[in-house]
C-alpha cells in the first residue's frame, strides 16, 4: 500500500523527471531486406485472420497462385512489398480493399475515381450507369451501351491478362472487378475505349482521367422550392464539418417540409458519427439501422460475434416532416449504410443498384514495415440480416 508520503513522493520524482530534457531518441533503423520479406510472407496470414468475406472467394480462402508466391520470395525493398501488397489486395477482387500508398501510375480507385459502372451479362461487358458531369457522360456513353475494348485490346482478351498477370483464374466476378477497373484506367494517363451502343455503332474514345478532374465543393448543396428542400450530399461523408451543414440546413428547413436527400454522390464512404447525426434528425426513439459482424472473433476463440447498431434522436434536432433517399451506383459504403439505415426507419429510399462495397474497412499495419493495408474486416448487414452490399432499391418515380 501507497502512504501519503510515498504518493508525495512519486508526484515529486514524476514532476522532476518531467523537468529534466529528455534523451534524444534514436530513429527506428530502416527496414532490412528480411523485414520487407517477412511482412510478405505476413500479409496471408493478416487477411485470413481478418478479411471478412473470404467464404466468397475462390475455394473459401486466401488467393494463392504460384506467380504470386514467386513475387512474394523476391519482395527486397519498399517498392516491391508495396507491388506485392497491391496484387494480393487486388486478388480479393473486392472494391473495399486497398493499401495505404501507392504508387502514381495505379489503378483507379472504384468507385470514387470511376465514372463508368460495367458490369457482365453472358459474354458482354455492359455499361449499367454513367457518372453524371463526368468525362464518360460528356462523351455521349449512355446505360446499355457495350465496352469492347480498352487500348485497343478485346475487352475479354484484357480482363483475362489482368487476372493472368496474377495467375489466377477468371470467375465472373473477378471479370466483372478486372473490366470495372481497366475502363477507369491508370492514375496518371487518359483512357483509351472502344464503345458500342444499342445500333452497333462504334466508337473509340479517350476520356481524361478522374484523378485529373477533381473539384472543390461544399459538403453539401441544398435546393429548396415551396414546401420542399434537397440536400445534396457532396462525397464528404468522412468530413465531420457535413454535420454542422447538415444540421444548419435543418434547421433552415421548415417542420412539415419535405425532404429529399440526395446519396448518389457518395463514393468514399466515410464514417458513421456523420451518418447517425443525418438519421438522428429523423427519429424520436433509438431504433436499430445496421447490423455488424466480425469474423475473425470467431476464426480465432470458435465464438461469433454479431450486434445491432442504433441511431438515437439528438437533442433539439428533429424534423417531423417527410423524408425520402435517393441512391445510385455511387452510392458506396457509408452512404450505403445511410440508405439501408433510413430503410430500416420506415423511410423511402429509391434509385436502383448501389456501389455494393463489402462490409466496414479496418486499417492494418505489417509488423516489421508499417506498410498499412485496408480491407473489410466486419461484415455489414441490414437490420433484418440481409448483406448491405447485395440491396437494391427500387426505382424513383418522376
């Protein structure tokens, strides 16, 4: 036991120790070739432990093929684990999935810096929607339209070296991930696609990049007329600043006015304290929106675990008025959640198919490196236990 004047004496010797300069720390010593290695061989184990959707890969497990074990025996330095992690990332085939640097001359990250949504339908790679404002849409590419090929190769020639490249066979997801990714292109260079509409009529088009056509925008544009308000949300659902926008056009909102809140631009996801303060203008009682599952508890201790999320009223925050979503394919994650969530409360939502991104992203760092990954490590269900990323909404009505 601690007297007084023992405790006196450790605030003492603490305030002291406090006083007096502290030794300059040594700099963690750089990465050694067997590091890098050693984080290689890690990362396989790091996504079976914790990837939340492995029972929807290939054979129920980690991808493996022997060009991607001969890539993880030659991983020497910072680059070649970086490569390394990227195609392990890209073998999931999941959207959800990528590492935390990269290099100039990547893959578009889907959805937020695509602007074509392909998906497959028997042998065709077929355009489902187009971004709206978007190089693509300025085009003239339009919904059924046909991709046919990217730089000039045969769309099923180039979806079958992507995945070649890895070893890997072609199932038709990975085919319909692999076009996704080749029509948004590489980071750092234009695009180059042959398209086809309904009449056959072809057309080989260069579209700029996305990484190339970014801009500034409030977190949210709001649009009133007489008895109606539209809040527009601007792909800032990761930016606690959209809850003092939201809450301001609220508040600016008369009682019995109908709202539209407007999901199709929320590709980047973002966090749920921004999507239960949105929700918790909407309800006067906690109530249930989104149910959470994680794996690896059960991979490692044989007991599951599974919870329901709630979204609470917020104080002196509440509109009794109508309410009603409207989603799209860039709709993702967080914006996903949003809409499943205002499902769950009662509410309207419309607009078709979603970005379908898989479950909640956890960030993991490889021991030796740092070198950090991210990918779905809980899987996301609705509140009544349907997969968040297989709901579709029916259409809107003009």
């Amino acid at each position: 036991m601690l007297t007084g004047r023992s405790v006196r004496s450790l605030v003492v010797g603490a305030l002291v120790a406090l006083a007096l300069p502290s030794p300059a720390q040594e700099p963690a010593p750089a990465p050694t070739a067997a590091d890098y290695r050693a984080d290689a061989v890690a990362l396989a184990d790091l996504l079976a432990r914790n990837y939340a959707y492995l029972d929807d890969l290939p054979g129920g497990g980690v991808p493996s093929s022997d060009m991607l074990k001969a890539e993880r025996d030659a991983v020497h330095d910072r680059d070649s684990l970086l490569r390394y992690a990227e195609d392990m990332i890209t073998a999931l085939a999941d959207h959800h999935a990528l590492t935390g640097r990269s290099f100039k001359d990547d893959w578009a990250i889907i959805p937020t810096y695509t602007d074509i949504w392909i998906v497959r339908s028997g042998p065709s790679f077929i355009v489902d929607n187009v971004r709206p404002d978007s190089p693509a849409a300025k085009a003239g590419i339009g919904r059924y339209d046909r991709l046919a090929a990217v730089d000039g190769v045969p769309i099923a020639d180039a979806v079958q070296a992507f995945w070649g490249r890895l070893g890997l066979a072609v199932t038709d997801e990975r085919s319909a991930y692999a076009a996704r990714t080749l029509a948004a292109g590489r980071r750092d260079r234009p695009r180059h696609l042959t398209i086809v509409n309904a009449q056959g009529q072809e057309r080989v088009l260069t579209l700029a990049s996305l990484y190339d056509d970014q801009q500034e925008r409030p977190p949210i544009s709001v649009a009133r007329s007489i008895g109606k308000v539209t809040i527009r949300f601007n792909n800032a659902l990761f930016d606690n600043g959209t809850i003092a926008a939201f809450d301001k056009a609220m508040a600016e909102t008369p009682p019995r006015a109908a709202v539209l809140l407007d999901l199709t631009d929320t590709p980047s996801g973002g966090n749920t304290s921004v999507a239960r303060a949105i929700m918790g203008w909407f309800v006067t009682k906690p109530m249930f929106y989104q149910m959470h599952n994680l794996p690896s508890e059960e991979r490692e201790t044989g007991i599951p675990r599974q919870w329901v999320e709630q979204v609470l009223p917020r104080a002196g925050k509440h509109h009794p008025g109508p309410v009603r979503v409207t989603v799209g394919r860039w709709t993702g994650s967080v914006g996903e959640g949003l809409a499943v969530g205002f499902a769950a409360l009662g509410k309207p939502v419309c607009g078709g198919a979603m970005a379908g991104l898989k479950g909640a992203v956890y960030d993991f760092d490889l021991p030796k490196t740092q070198l950090r990954v991210k990918f779905p490590a809980e899987r996301i269900y609705t509140a009544s236990g349907k997969p968040r990323e297989k709901m579709v909404f029916g259409p809107c009505q003009q």
